[in-house]
C-alpha cells in the first residue's frame, strides 16, 4: 500500500512541476486537500473511456451485446443514462464494431453527456444548444427528443460549422435547425422562443487539462479567464432571454475556475431585469464525485443560491465540470 501511495505521490509531483504556479495555487484555495490531489493526479492518469448509445441508429441491448460479444466488457454510468465505461479494450477495438461503423456508438466523456441529460428536454419540444459544435452534445439532445420537435443548433464559427453538420448527419439526427452567428445576439432575435437552453459555454477547460498536451497548459493565463468570463456571462443573459417563461437554462463548462462557473450566475442572476433562479440538478445525475459550489473566492462572497448547482472533480469516470440549472421565473 505504501508503494501504491508513492506511485501516486511521484506522479502528483510531476504533474505539479508542469503545471503553472498560480493554476496550482488557485485549485487549491478552491477544492479541499483530497479533491486537490485527485484533479491534480487526473491530469497525467489515463482518461476514462465512456461512450453513449445511440438510440437514432441501434436499440442500446443489440449495441451492447456486440460490444460484450466481442470480448470487451462494459459497465453502465449509473448516473447518467445510456453512457456506458469501457472495461478493457482500446478505442480503436470500440471503433472497429459494426455498431461504431454505422454510427450506434458514440464516445464522449461521461461529465460531458450529463450537461445534456440536465436539461430534460421532451420531444416536442423547442431547445436551443447555444454553443453547439462540434455536435456531441447537440447529437445528444437530438436524440432524447427522439427526432420530435426542434432543436435549433447555433455555432458563431463558420469552420466548426461544417464538423456540427457532419456529425448530426452520421448520428442520424433529423430535427435540427443550424444557425451561425455570435450566441450572445439570440437573445434579440430569438426572444422567448424555446422550452430549453443550453450554454455550454467557450472555457479556459481546466477540468480537461492533460500532461501530454503541454501546448493547452502554455496557453493558460488569467487574462483569457477574465475575456471568457464576459463573454460566459453575455451568453447566459442571452439565454435566458431565449427561454420562455418556466422554461430552462443549463450552465456548463469543463474549467474549475470561479470567475467562469459561480461568479458568472452571480452577475447574471444580480441583474434587476432577469429573474430566474437556479434549481436543483435532478439527484440521479449527480455522480459521487460532485460537491457544491464555492461560496466565497478571492475576497468576493457569492451572494445568490447557488447549492443547487453542482461541481464535478475528477474520478475513474469524470473530468472536471461544471452545471446549472436555472429557471425564468419572468
């Protein structure tokens, strides 16, 4: 066992030495000592393989019977529906099935789907995916609609445009409008039009950090954090301006950082003309590795009710995350 907790050590160690100081002294003052050194220890640990089925394309028994048939094994996420982990076997194994081929799986980090699950959307309904490509998500979504009601998918890159339509066509999803343009606008154009918003929004990814991307860490710095931040914050306005009355807007990012995840609700549900609220993700999608909120950061105390919302830290099955729910109230 001791062996084992050197292992572990020599690799926090190392992961320490590559990664920025202040990055380090920032996620330590947010996280308690044991949910620090998981999220350091995850950034050179091997990502967790998960996928979802497809129900657009195979029934999720035939697709996992040729996952197990073929001598890999699986076990369901039991927080998060039709995603499942991948016990032994590569992905190249996975993407060599038939099921891959014909589009029936899907590969996608676990934290990733919940953002979509969060959102309970029905067919039938109106949803917009702020922030959509390069389609995971949208895919997603599509599919729990079954293909029923609209699903607008904007994207304000014309380049990554052209991946979210080749996606949503192999994936098979049919109910899907595609808009391009700047998220923040819709709020003008597409006032009161929908019965479920997500913004997934542009991050500095932190949650997502890998020691064999050193190019990712170089990039990190606290002015991009602060860029983001408004922009994070002029997408969720625009949002909740899109959603109707009742109706429901998720929150994600994939970083750690405050200024992007709790502070970002803080400005937005302050404003006097926005009444929303957030409300609590349902509890069969929170994973045992999800802890509240942060309620106070760098000598600002947050002062809206945020404990509905949740943080991820990274485990054998997550990444770093983020989510809200929040609901127009007005």
């Amino acid at each position: 066992m001791e062996k084992e907790h050197e292992g572990a050590n020599e690799v926090i160690t190392e992961a320490e030495k590559a990664l920025p100081d202040l990055f380090l002294e920032r996620l330590s003052l947010q996280l308690s000592q044991v949910d620090y050194l998981a999220s350091v220890q995850s950034f050179s640990n091997s990502k967790p393989l998960t996928f979802r089925t497809n129900t657009l394309r195979a029934l999720e028994q035939e697709i996992l019977a040729e996952v197990n048939n073929s001598g890999m094994h699986t076990k369901p996420v039991p927080w998060c529906p039709l995603c499942h982990q991948l016990l032994d076997g590569s992905i190249r194994q996975l993407q060599a099935l038939q099921c891959s081929e014909t589009d029936g799986i899907y590969i996608q980090a676990a934290s990733s789907m919940l953002a979509a699950h969060a959102l309970q959307v029905e067919p039938e309904m109106r949803v917009l995916d702020m922030c959509a490509a390069p389609g995971s998500k949208t895919s997603q979504i599509a599919a729990l609609m079954k293909n029923r009601g609209m699903l607008v998918a904007n994207d304000r890159s014309r380049k990554r445009i052209y991946r979210l339509r080749e996606i949503l066509q192999r994936q098979g999803a049919t109910n899907v409008e595609i808009l391009c343009g700047p998220g923040e606008r819709l709020g003008q154009t597409h006032a009161d039009c929908f019965d479920r918003v997500l913004v997934d929004a542009p991050c500095s990814g932190e949650g997502r950090f890998r020691m064999d991307r050193p190019v990712r860490l170089s990039r990190w710095n606290m002015q991009e954090i602060r860029g983001l931040a408004k922009l994070q914050e002029q997408l969720l306005i625009a949002a909740l301006r899109c959603v109707r009355i009742g109706g429901l807007v998720v929150y994600s990012t994939c970083t750690f950082a405050p200024e992007e995840n709790e502070f970002v609700l803080e400005k937005v549900l302050r404003k006097k003309t926005i009444d929303a609220q957030v409300v609590r993700v349902p509890k069969s999608l929170r994973p045992p590795s999800a802890i509240a909120p942060i309620e106070h950061w760098s000598g600002k105390k947050v002062t809206q009710d945020l404990s509905l919302a949740m943080r991820i830290i990274p485990d054998e099955t997550t990444t770093g995350f983020f989510i809200a729910c929040i609901q127009r109230k007005s």
